[in-house]
C-alpha cells in the first residue's frame, strides 16, 4: 500500500496523509506541550484513528504510539546516537528496527528478519513535493504510519533532494 505525507504550512493540520491515488485518508494534527507534544491522525469522518504523545526534548524523546486506546509501540529518538537514533519497542511482538538516513529521511523500517514493513523517501507526485510510504501489510498501516509521522516532524526542516515518482 503507498501512501504520501504532505507537509502542510499555515494551518492546524502539520500533514495530509493521501492514498495512492492523491485522495486525503488522514489529517494529522498537533499540540505542543511544555516537555514535549501530541500528534493526532483524524481520518476522512473525523475519528481519530491513532493517537501519538512526546515526552522530552528536541534532541531526546520517547513517543508513545495508541491505535484503538491501545499502546501498541514506543519509539525512542536520540538524534546524537551515531548508529541507532530511532529505536522501536513494540507491545505484543513488535520486534521492528530503522535503517537508513534520519535526516534525507530515506529510510525503512525491518523486522527483526529483515523483512521490510515500510520504506519511506522523499518524492514529487501530482500533489507535489512529499514524502512516498509504502506499507507491506495493510495491518502494519497505522503503526507505520505514526512512524512516518514521527521522523518527518522530528526533522522537518532537514535538506532532502526529491525523486520524481513514476
């Protein structure tokens, strides 16, 4: 499954999330808190299909993952760690890993046989500059796509050079 994540500028949404299609399935929004912030992925109907909460600072932060008021995932992000500056702890089995490139953000996320879940990267579609996610299973979406919601607000401002998309 492919989606993308557009970066939105001015509004209360921080991205759009489209399907493979360029039709709108998810809007995140955010509050920033004094130690950290909340991210909200709100679908089509206004529900809110996952919930994201940070704890810590810009360079060090624990995020805590609930889809359907579950946790399902931690992800610890320690931006001076020289080989692992994300790492995923996963409730019930969730053994997923990040490799590649924090801040082109090129990367993908394995389990713990290298299976690839999601890859995520810099691309231009008919929407324009955005971020290309594709998901393996479609049980892996959500999870993968707060993931993607976290690294791409985490290093937003970061130089990246896009790809065009077939």
């Amino acid at each position: 499954m492919q989606f993308y994540l557009h970066q939105n500028t001015g509004t209360e949404t921080l991205f759009t999330i489209s399907d493979s299609f360029g039709q709108p399935v998810y809007r995140v929004k955010g509050d920033s808190l004094s130690i950290g912030c909340k991210f909200y992925l709100i679908d089509n109907n206004e529900n809110e299909a996952a919930r994201i909460f940070s704890v810590g600072l810009s360079a060090l932060s624990k995020y805590t993952i609930f889809i359907d008021d579950k946790e399902r995932a931690r992800v610890i992000l320690n931006l001076t760690a020289p080989k692992q500056p994300i790492k995923i702890k996963g409730i019930k089995g969730i053994r997923w890993r990040f490799r590649g490139d924090l801040i082109t953000r090129s990367y993908d996320i394995i389990d713990v046989d290298s299976t690839v879940i999601m890859t995520h990267g810099r691309c231009w579609n008919a929407g324009g500059d955005c971020f290309a996610v594709d998901i393996t299973n479609e049980s892996d979406v959500l999870l993968s796509l707060c993931i993607a919601v976290i690294v791409d607000s985490t290093v937003i401002a970061s130089p990246a050079a896009a790809l065009p998309v077939s």
